[in-house]
C-alpha cells in the first residue's frame, strides 16, 4: 500500500477530507522550500503537492507561473526539487509528497531514472499536467515499477472516454480541476463540481481531490462535502509573495491551519448526519 493511500484510508475511517496544499520548490527561494513543507505538516497538510518550477507552465495563472520564475532565476531545477524532498524526508518520514510539473524535465532526465531518483528521494507520487491518459501508459507503469503513484487530472471539459482512460492508469487519487482555465483563474462553482463528481467516481477506485478556484476556508469547506480532498495553491503562493521570508513561514502556517478547520468543521457535520 502507498503512502498516499494509506493517508486516504486512514481518513475514511476517521470520517475526515484531504488537506493537499500545493507549494513551488525554489519559491521564494531554496533555503526556504523544507522549512514551508514543514510549516505545512504542522498546519494539518494530509499530503502536500510539490511544484517543479517550468519556464512555460501552460496549466498556471500568473501567481504561480511568477513562483516559478522566482525559483528559475535562483537556479532551481529538478535534481535540487529531489535534493530538498530528499531534506525534508530527514525529519519527515510519514506525510506524502507528490511532484507536480510538466513533462519537459522529466523528459530531459530520463522516464526510468526520474522515477528511480525521485523514488530514492522519497518521492510517493507524480503528477505531469502535459501527459495526457491516452499517452501516459508508459509512464503510468514505470512509476509503479518504482511504487510511485501516478496522478492525473481530470477537467470539466474531460469526455467520458478520456475518465475512463484517467480511471485505467491513475493511483493514489485523481486531481479534478473544477475550472475551465488555468490556476487562480475564477471563482469556484460548487453546483458544477457535485455535478461531476458522481461522474469521475463511476469510473475509478481511487479518491478524487477537487483544486483550481479555491481560496478560503468556506470554499474548502463546500469541497470537503463533495470530495475526498481538497487541493489549494495559488491562494499558498500569493500568502508567500506577499510575506517577507522571515514571515512566510508564520503567515503560511495560519492560512493553512484555517483551510484545515473549515474541512474538518465539514467532516464533523457530514458524521453527525443521520
């Protein structure tokens, strides 16, 4: 069992949602990365996605394509995002880390010695927003040769063939973006997303996270009541940007720890439902 499912399971029975926040590596800059991976443990992460800064980042809106140029004009690149998840694995054995980015670096890599690398750095999941199902099949098995679970996003554009496709190769869970448009782009549509849910459940095992347009604690609330997690970013990114770096940490922390009591206020009224 993976490190992803597992926190997935252990929730089920505790009745509770997934916090995944969702943070570039390098941003606001390297020395900084593992103290906000921490900082986002203690303020009740369950998983936490981990950006690989990109040049072209076509799913991003400007705040985080802004992070990661950040982290590309201080050097950031692939093998050192492994070298601070590799850090931060030193005094955090158990919380999930899934690598989120784009197919150029891993291309450049190579597939087999990505997966090996990030599996030695304690890498548990990865989530390429530019390989698409129906040319992912490979990918999809050299992650699991490596026990890493890969992730896949599902849009409200996606058509039934491609849920299908996503619901064949995906593990640990499936990252529905609830907007048409990149992240930060607009405000959620709670009504759409109870819509489509029931659609992505019909056609995978695995949980299924909601992010894109989500910005407080009432709106992570309104997701936690439709789905197994709820995936947050730009909303981190602008708190960082807006912090200076010996604050960052402190504002990081109380924004995330509200995220979590609107969650888990949700998961405490969804038990006490007859």
């Amino acid at each position: 069992m993976s490190k992803i499912q597992a926190v997935f399971e252990r929730l089920q029975a505790q009745g509770r949602k997934a916090l995944i926040p969702f943070i570039t590596a390098g941003d606001p800059h390297p020395e900084l990365t593992v103290p906000l991976l921490h900082t986002l443990v203690q303020a009740g992460a369950d998983i936490i996605e981990l950006g690989v800064p990109f040049s072209d980042p076509m799913a991003d809106g400007p705040t985080i394509q802004r992070a990661s140029e950040r982290a590309l004009a201080q050097g950031v690149n692939l093998r050192q995002v492994l070298g601070m998840v590799a850090n931060f694995r030193a005094d955090d054995n158990e919380t999930p880390i899934v690598l989120m980015g784009y197919a150029n670096p891993i291309e450049s890599m190579g597939l087999d010695a990505f997966a090996a690398a990030s599996f030695d750095a304690g890498v548990d999941g990865v989530l390429v927003v530019d390989y698409p199902p129906e040319e992912a099949v490979e990918f999809a098995r050299t992650l699991h040769r490596h026990a890493l679970d890969p992730i896949f996003l599902v849009a409200p554009t996606s058509s039934e063939a491609r849920m299908e496709q996503v619901g064949a190769l995906a593990s640990g869970y499936i990252y529905y973006v609830s907007l048409k448009g990149v992240t930060g782009s607009a405000t959620l549509d709670v009504a759409a997303v109870a819509a489509r849910i029931p659609e992505i459940r019909a056609r995978t095992g695995v949980p299924v996270g909601v992010g894109f347009g989500i910005r407080d604690a009432a709106t992570a609330a309104a997701v936690a009541e439709l789905a197994d997690a709820v995936v947050i970013g730009s909303r981190i990114i602008e708190e960082i940007e807006q912090s200076s770096p010996d604050k960052a940490c402190e504002n990081v922390r109380a924004l995330v720890a509200g995220l979590r009591r609107g969650i888990d206020a949700t998961s405490s009224a969804l038990r006490e439902q007859p």
